[in-house]
C-alpha cells in the first residue's frame, strides 16, 4: 500500500492535494459571482477544446443529449459547414494559447458567429478583447487538467439559462464529490480507497468500455491515464464492440478490459454488459468493472471521473513517476508553426 510520504516524493508538484480539493473547488466555482449568458434562442452548440478542455464539451454533449439543441465537440482546427445565426461557438483553453482552439475562436469570430471564451488568460484573452468576442475568465488550478472542475462548474454556472439542467442537478453533483472524496483521497490510503484499487489491478494497457451517455468518463480516463500515469489506453463503446472489437479477445492478450456501466443504462446495453461479462468470464479474462453512482447525469459523469482520475495519480506514484510533466505534448508544441492572434 502507498503512504503518504511516498505521494509527497514522487508527486512533486503536488497534483494530488489539487485532486483532493476537487469538490470544494467545484462548489466555490459554482458559487462564483459569474456574469451568466444572456438567454437567447439556440439549435446548435458547439464546444471547442483539446484534451481536458475538450472533455468538458463531452459532458456538456452528454448533459443536452436529450434535448432538441444539436450539439457539436470540436477536437482540431475546423468548425462545421453547418454554422448559422442559431449557433453559438463555445471556445475553452486553460491556458489560452491552445492553437487549435484559437484557430476556432478565429474562424467563428471571420464567420460573425455568436461566441463565448473560456480561458485563464493567455492569447484567448488577448484576442476577446482586441476583438470585443465574449469571454470569461476562469481560475486555473495547477495544471489544465488539475482545473477540470474549476472550468466546469464555473461553465455551468455561466452557461445555464440556455443548458436544461437544474440548480439542484449540479449541487446534486457537488455532494457526490464530497462524499467520493472521503472514500479516494491521500487521507484513506487502504483497501477501501476504490481508485487505489484500481491502480494497483492496472498493470497493463486497459481497454476502457462504456455506454450511451457516459463517453466522456471514458474519454477522460484515458486522456488521464495516458498524461500523469504515461500508460497506454485505449476506450471503445460496449455496443459497437460487440460488432467488431470483441473478436480480438479471441488471441490472447495483456489488454486489461474495464467496464465502465451506468446505473441506469438502457435496458439493452444491461443485456450487452451481462453478455460481454458471461463472455469474459468463459474465456478465463480479469475485468474491472466499475459502476457509476445513482443520480442525474452529471452526478453520475463526475461520479465516475473523479475515481478513475485519482486512480490515475496513484498509478503514477505506483510506477515511481512523477504525474504532472508532460514532455512530448511540449516536444509537439514546440514544432508546431504558430500563427498570430
């Protein structure tokens, strides 16, 4: 088992208080005197952002999924031929300098889009205001991971008159924050930790299954995994395995499955998960699975997000390796031509 001295030696920066401070970040950010978003008539929302920051769109996809507004996540450069004048271009950067999102931000404001900036500062600050584009600045909080939930719930805030999700929904979901906190963090170092568990099974590339709903969770853990424990990771839906992906377990492999499930999955994708489980069990194959809790849909999202990213920095101490740098994301950066803003 670790102990808390080890954490402090390996984790030099300290990325763990950040994740053992993610609830009472994500109630002062929601409690924040934010200048909301004027309510207005809306059919298409898109959310641009890399890594975390693109995450975020995933869980606000999920949050609008059943609603008539179409939503679109912009992973790259490029905006969709679909923009109109009942579009609204939603741009997120920790840093501020993320030049995919900045070429949106760019592209959005040369197609007189409606447009709101989310960033800490940086060049997407600079060119709101050159530019008189709407923006918000948001508190950053060691890294632009560490600031997952400070950009968040400070985005909710500012974005709900036009996303149907209640106030009851979010606190809903802050007090799941707190009461998973308790369970995972570097004060409960025991058998009991579930994210300490799961980083001691991890001991080889997981192969992360989810349902309709709870992608981003998926999406998330893997991006985690892959920058503060350096792990390789792979996600796929659990449908869409069943019709190709699942073959591959026929040859043995290290591939570690972790089932990702809802509480209230669709009662089809229940029959799925009870199938690939009878299936994994007759090939002799160790799986994960971990269950979300019951709630809404972002109580549930977060839920699952915050044990696999604090499994995420265990499994980072476990290997001996320090989880906040980040070296070959700057080796790209730094390669990378950049243009004036």
């Amino acid at each position: 088992m670790l102990d808390i001295s080890k954490i402090k030696k390996i984790d030099k920066n300290a990325m763990y208080q950040v994740y053992d401070d993610w609830p009472k970040i994500a109630e002062l950010s929601y409690k924040k005197n934010y200048e909301c978003i004027n309510k207005t008539k809306i059919d298409h929302i898109i959310f641009s952002g890399m890594g975390g920051s693109g995450t975020i769109g995933d869980v606000f996809n999920a949050i609008l999924s059943k609603t008539d507004i179409h939503v679109s996540v912009v992973k790259g450069y490029l905006l969709p031929n679909t923009v109109n004048e009942k579009t609204i271009v939603i741009t997120t950067s920790v840093s501020g300098n993320t030049i995919e999102t900045l070429a949106v931000l760019k592209s959005a404001y040369e197609k007189k889009c409606r447009i709101l900036a989310f960033s800490s500062g940086g060049k997407m600050e600079e060119f709101c205001k050159n530019n008189k584009i709407e923006f918000r600045k948001i508190e950053k909080f060691h890294s632009p991971r560490g600031s997952f939930t400070s950009f968040l719930y400070s985005m909710l805030k500012i974005l709900q008159p036009i996303i149907p999700i209640s106030d009851d929904s979010i606190i809903e979901s802050i007090n799941e924050l707190k009461n998973v906190q308790k369970k995972i963090c570097s004060k409960n170092l025991t058998k009991e930790n579930p994210s300490l568990s799961l980083a001691e099974w991890i001991n080889d590339i997981p192969l992360i299954y989810y349902p309709n709903g709870l992608q981003s969770a998926a999406i998330r853990f893997k991006n985690s995994l892959q920058e503060n424990s350096k792990n390789h990771a792979m996600i796929e839906d659990v449908v869409e395995a069943s019709h190709n992906g699942i073959v591959s377990w026929e040859k043995e492999s290290k591939i570690q499955p972790i089932l990702l499930k809802g509480e209230d999955d669709y009662i089809k994708t229940k029959e799925r998960w009870s199938i690939i489980e009878e299936f994994f069990k007759m090939k002799d194959i160790d799986c994960k699975i971990i269950s979300s809790t019951k709630g809404n849909i972002l109580t549930k999202i977060m839920n699952l997000i915050y044990i696999l990213d604090y499994a995420t920095i265990y499994k980072s101490i476990l290997l001996n390796i320090d989880p906040s740098p980040i070296f070959p994301i700057e080796f790209v950066k730094d390669r990378i031509v950049d243009e004036e803003y």
